[in-house]
C-alpha cells in the first residue's frame, strides 16, 4: 500500500490568456502536516480547487490519486464524500445562525426530513470539544472572534470524517495567540491520523509544524523539502519562491524627516452600537513629512477603529477632538471630506472596503479619484486607461489586462490595486492598515519599497500591523496601543520587540 494520501501528477490549469499550473505534481504522506507555499498568483489556491473539485474534471488535465484511488471530482460535495475539505481563506460561516447550525450546515442531524436539535447539540458539543472552543453551540457566530470561527470551520471539517484538511491562509487575520492555538490543533489531528495541507506566507509558522513543504512559483513545482532528509531553512524557502535570494526582508531608507504635516489630538471615539462604551481614549499623535510612523499593538487595541475614524469618521459615535494638517485645524466630518484634505486610507479588508471585486482593474484604481479623469462629470475614457495602465505597470499588478475582473486576482496582486487607487488620490497622508495581510514575502518587498518610495517623497504614512518585525523593519517612530489608549512611543532605532510587548502590557 502507498505511503501517500494524495497524488497529484502533471497538473495543468489554464484560464483565459493565462496558464495558472504548468505540470504541478504534489504528494502527502499520510498523516503529515504538508506546507504549500510560493508567492501570491503561483497557483497554490487553484491548485488546490482543482483538487477540492471547485474547478471540476475536465476543465484541467492531469491525474489525482486519493487512497490510491483516481478521482474525477465534479463538484466539492464528492470531494467531501472522499474525506477532502478545505478550509478558504474567506470563511463559509452564516454569522447569524449558531455555532451549532454552521457546524451541521448541509449535513443536517436529521430523520426523515426533520432536523433532531437534541443530537445536534450534543454532536456539536462533542466536536467544539475536540477542537478546544468553548464556547456554547447556541451562541451566533456573529458574537464569537474570527480566531474562534476557525475553530468553528475545523469543527465543520471533522463532521465530515475528514482524512484529508486543506487550510488557505488560516492565520491571516488571527492575533498570535490565536495562531499558535490553530497551529497547536494541526498538531493534535496529525496524531489523530489526519493529514494536513497548509498554504501559508508566515514561513515561521510552516517552518515549525510542516512535515513537508512544496514550493510552487509562476504556476511550475520547484521542490518538495521533506524535514526528515533536508536542511530547511526560511532563506531556502524564500529562495525557492521568488527565484533569488532576499538578502534584507526590508528595503533600506535614508530617512528625510521634514516639520509636522499631520496631527491628532484628545482624539475619543465611543462603539458605533453601545454609545457607554468607550473604543479610542484621549489619544494624541503626530506624522512629520516624510516619516512613517507605526501604530502596534495586539488585536483588539483600537488600531482599526482610530484609523477608521479619523477617516472622515467612518467608525464610531460621539467622535470629539482635533485634527490639525499643516498646523490648521481640518473638520473630516465624512469620507469625502477626508479625500478633499489629502487623507486615504488603506483597509485591512480589501475585498469588503478596499475593492469592487466584480468591477475591473482600471475602474477600481481611478475610483476614488474620477475628477481627475472627468470633464463636467463625464469620464473620459482614454484617460482612465492610460492612467489605470501606468499604475498597473508602476506596481507591477500581474493580470492578462487592466480588463480583468479584479475578483480574479491573487491577494497579493489585489492589494496593489488598493494602493494604486489611493496613490492615484495623491494624497499628502497615507494611512495603511495592514498593508501585506496575506501577502507573500516578495509581494511585500514591492509593497515596501514602494511605500519607502512614497515617504522619500515627503508623504506622511501610519502603518499599522500586527507583525512587530513590520513595524521594527519599516517604521522611523512607533505608537503602542493597548485598550484604546496610547500607552508608548518609541522612536525606529531604540525600540525592539521586547520594548513593544512591555509597552502592550503597561
């Protein structure tokens, strides 16, 4: 009987003007932990939808063994007959249904058409327990953290009997307890007996879990490292992704750091549903001219909440304080106003705030800024494609043409969309709330250099991230946020992660 679970051999997937995966062979040992990594667009999410039947047979060719048997996947219900399930990036979960009806969503507890509560409770416990969430199968997803949603998800997987978990990207929006809790779970169902494929960017987290690692790059295999037989190193796995060493995970910057361009001061900001309660507490800070000045802290700090609402007030009630640009007071009572006075913001949601995902690539780089392309309120065409085509050549956005829907991009190809629109703007100050969430190493490398460029430039730029060796790596002065107050300020050559952490727990 064969050591491996699944076999992949010669997978090749075209779409339109463009070959996603040219002769892809993956293999997964039984019950191991299997990493799958390469830059964004390498075809790591298509391949794996081939394999779930996303992208059913007869639309790519290749073969696929499973159990040492040949599958012919028309759809994901067959794939999840088999004992495949995946796990997306986006997760599948009703927020308002319960824990419990999300878990058995489709595979209903039920005899002759009726659904039996008593037995999905108590299954739902059961397998809330195996997982280590607790928490009460009939709480609403909508009231339990994206953390804990995963947990709900692996749950959901393992009522399949599954032998076979995909996970894309499962830390993306997780705190790094939150992480190390998932990554410790993989652990426990690899001694259960179920094998894994984790597709992810944070090389720390596969270094430490993965059995195996597959690194794929322009849609082609280029290893397969296997833990027990060669030397794995993060520097290999780089390497092997984007084609070259990267030497410095950062971009060098001579910083040129001007007078005060940008200031916020006894800025409050109370929950948009419960007016008592306080999210962001007398906080004051300020952005000199060409400075990038990180905001850190654990999730749940106000980080998103004080962006959001300094952005024309797109969060929150009972907003008070002053915002001075060029040392004159500036009233951003709404989005627009925000634009009007040179602010943009990059959300840490592209797909919900940052993007029109159906719409295509030109429509959504000149959106926030159509005056510039307009006469009299009519859209002159040929401006909006020459400048939509320097901005995707000046990003280097990887599509078949500024036509293609932006849906259809890699996250990483998506995110420079973001910052294409707003750099279109023009504005004097940047503010970029986790600018390379999901985004492999060599797509941030652009994005930071590209955002070093912008601040050489004398642009004022806040960069949030939950990575402190982002914030470290990138910022000339950093902001430590806990419990919506300011509880540190260190300036880029003194501070130090240690120094960051003590500062969290003030």
């Amino acid at each position: 009987m064969s050591k491996f679970i699944l076999e992949m051999s010669n997978i090749t997937k075209t779409f339109p003007g463009v070959k996603a995966l040219d002769n892809v062979n993956l293999r997964v040992k039984k019950g191991e932990i299997h990493a799958l990594v390469g830059e964004n667009g390498a075809g790591k999410s298509t391949l794996m939808k081939v394999l779930s039947g996303v992208h059913p047979y007869g639309t790519y060719t290749g073969e696929i063994l499973f159990e040492g048997n040949t599958c012919k996947f028309k759809d994901i219900n067959e794939s999840e007959a088999s004992g495949i399930v995946i796990i997306h990036q986006e997760l599948a979960l009703i927020s308002y249904l319960s824990i419990a009806e999300n878990i058995f969503l489709g595979n209903e507890q039920q005899s002759r058409g009726v659904i039996n509560w008593r037995d999905t409770i108590f299954r739902a416990k059961d397998l809330l327990e195996k997982v280590g969430l607790k928490e009460s199968p009939n709480v609403l997803v909508a009231n339990i953290s994206v953390g804990k949603q995963q947990l709900v998800e692996i749950a959901k997987a393992l009522s399949k009997e599954v032998k076979l978990l995909i996970l894309d990207e499962p830390t993306a929006a997780l705190n790094e307890e939150e992480s190390e809790n998932l990554l410790n779970l993989l652990l426990q169902l690899k001694e259960q007996g179920i094998s894994s494929i984790l597709i992810s960017h944070k090389l720390n987290e596969v270094s430490k879990v993965a059995d195996a690692i597959t690194v794929i790059r322009d849609g082609n295999t280029i290893e397969t490292l296997d833990k027990e037989e060669d030397e794995v190193t993060e520097d290999r796995i780089i390497k092997g992704m984007v084609g070259r060493e990267l030497v410095d995970r950062f971009p060098k910057r001579k910083s040129n750091i001007g007078e005060v361009i940008f200031s916020v001061k006894n800025w409050n900001v109370y929950h948009p549903l419960n007016d008592e309660r306080k999210v962001i507490d007398n906080v004051s800070f300020h952005i000199q001219k060409g400075e990038i000045v990180g905001i850190a802290g654990l999730m749940g700090a106000g980080r998103t909440e004080l962006a959001m609402s300094i952005f024309g007030k797109a969060y929150g009630k009972k907003i008070s304080g002053e915002i001075y640009k060029d040392g004159k007071q500036i009233h951003l009572n709404n989005i627009s106003k925000a634009i009007e006075n040179g602010l943009a913001y990059v959300t840490e949601d592209r797909k919900n705030y940052g993007l029109i995902l159906e719409d295509d690539i030109k429509r959504n780089i000149v959106l926030a800024s159509l005056g510039k392309i307009s006469n009299k309120f009519v859209v002159n065409k040929n401006k909006e494609i020459l400048e939509a085509e320097k901005y995707g050549e000046k990003m280097n956005i990887k599509c078949s043409s500024i036509l293609q829907k932006t849906v259809n991009l890699s996250g990483g190809n998506q995110q420079k969309v973001v910052l294409s629109k707003w750099i279109f703007a023009e504005p004097d100050i940047l503010i970029l709330d986790e600018p390379t969430r999901g985004i492999d190493v060599g797509a941030k490398y652009e994005i930071y250099t590209m955002i070093n460029q912008l601040a050489n430039q004398g642009m004022g730029i806040l960069f949030i991230s939950s990575e402190l060796a982002e914030i470290l790596g990138m910022c000339d002065r950093i902001y430590v946020m806990n419990a919506g107050k300011i509880t540190g300020e260190l300036t880029g050559h003194y501070a130090s992660q240690e120094k960051i952490m003590k500062c969290i727990v003030k």
